[in-house]
C-alpha cells in the first residue's frame, strides 16, 4: 500500500479526493494548511505528494522548493493554473509532474501510478557509476566525485535515462513517456529547459562537460558506458 498526501486549501476538494483514493486502495493524508504539510510529510513518509498552487501564505511553488530540502518523493502539482510558464517553474522546482484542474480521477491515478511505478523501478541498484559520475538510486541524487550535483528530480531523471541508454539517441517523446508517462509536442520545450538546466550544474566541473550531445530535433544522447553497483 502507498502513501499519498494532498495539499490544497479546498477541504471539500480533499475531502473528495480522499474518498476516492482511498477505494483505490492507498493509505491518504489531507492537509489544508500547507505550512502543516512539513510536520505531515515527516511523520507520514508519503510515496507521493499531491500539491495545489494557488494557497494563502505559502504557495505550492514555495512549499515544493522546501519540501525538495528533506524529501525526494515524487510531486504532482494540481493546478488551476494552466500556463505554460507555471509548468515550467513547477517542473523546475523540483516537481514531477502537473496537472491542471479540473481533472480526471482516472488520468491522476494514472500519473500517480506512473511516478511510484518509476521510482520503485530504480530501487533494483543502488548506484550507477561512470566515473568521475555516481548517481545514487536511493538518494535520487547525483555525484561528481563526491560533490553532489544538486539536481532536481527532473534534471536527475533525465541524466538517468540519459545514462541508462548510453550511446543512443534518447527522444523527446521517449523521455516525455518517462518522466510523465504521456507525450505531447509541447513538452519539448520543457524538456529543453530541462536538459539546459542540467547542463549548467554539470558544466561546473570539467570533467562533466560536454558529455549531453544534442540530436537536432530528436532528443539527446549520452556517451558513456555505465556500470551497475548493487
């Protein structure tokens, strides 16, 4: 049984969404009160937190920034707001995917299932070690030597597919289906601003340039050999 957390400032949209995620058999945490949602998220250990935006005091953008400090479970924003932009700073902050409201129960499960589906599936090794480069599966974390990359959980889950399909062409589509477990066009864009975003934090270190080949409106590719360590 997972864990599911939602935050969002309507008690009758929680309450809503707890009755229905509850017969779909998950163990359901509600918190109307985002700045309650730390002491929540510590105690009740979610598989995957459910976050509204638009919240008096700490918004959904900020609360995801924190949350990011001391969790590494996977965030779907829920969202009235539509933008492109907010997209993109969600997904920037560290969040896993977004929707927008009003919304299928149906494709919400879905997505959650996809999220825990992929993190669970990253549990079968513990590091990925291409020297000077380790990402840690457990952590979700990823290493130059020792110094941790400081990635959010898009940019590492686009090295680690990158990494996982070494020497081949990695598209657009395939990592939209990976990371949000659907595609559309338009997801490009976010996925480029992605990828720049990684390459920046790794082209702190040298030896890390340069290592993200750009495949002209395919996707990317990534040229090493990894090495499993269980």
């Amino acid at each position: 049984m997972s864990n599911i957390l939602f935050v969002d400032d309507d008690s009758d949209f929680l309450e809503i969404n707890a009755r229905f995620f509850t017969k779909e058999g998950y163990l359901v945490k509600i918190s109307s009160n985002p700045n309650d949602a730390f002491s929540v998220i510590k105690s009740f250990q979610p598989d995957c937190i459910i976050l509204d935006i638009m919240m008096p005091g700490l918004n959904g953008f900020e609360l995801c920034k924190q949350i990011r400090s001391f969790c590494t479970a996977p965030i779907i924003f829920l969202s009235g707001r539509s933008g492109e932009n907010d997209k993109i700073r969600g997904l920037g902050l560290g969040g896993d995917d977004y929707m927008v409201k009003p919304f299928s129960f149906r494709e919400l499960s879905a997505r959650i299932k996809v999220q825990l589906r992929r993190y669970s599936a990253q549990s079968n090794f513990n590091l990925i070690r291409y020297p000077p480069l380790t990402l840690d599966l457990k952590q979700h974390k990823a290493y130059c030597h020792k110094d941790d990359l400081l990635l959010s959980n898009r940019e590492y889950d686009l090295l680690l597919l990158l990494v996982t399909n070494s020497n081949q062409i990695v598209t657009f589509e395939a990592i939209s289906n990976h990371i949000w477990g659907v595609y559309s066009e338009s997801d490009q864009k976010t996925i480029m601003v992605i990828a720049s975003r990684l390459r920046k934090r790794m082209a702190s270190y040298s030896e890390l340039e340069n290592m993200i080949e750009t495949v002209w409106s395919k996707g990317y590719m990534f040229h090493i050999k990894q090495e499993y360590i269980k």
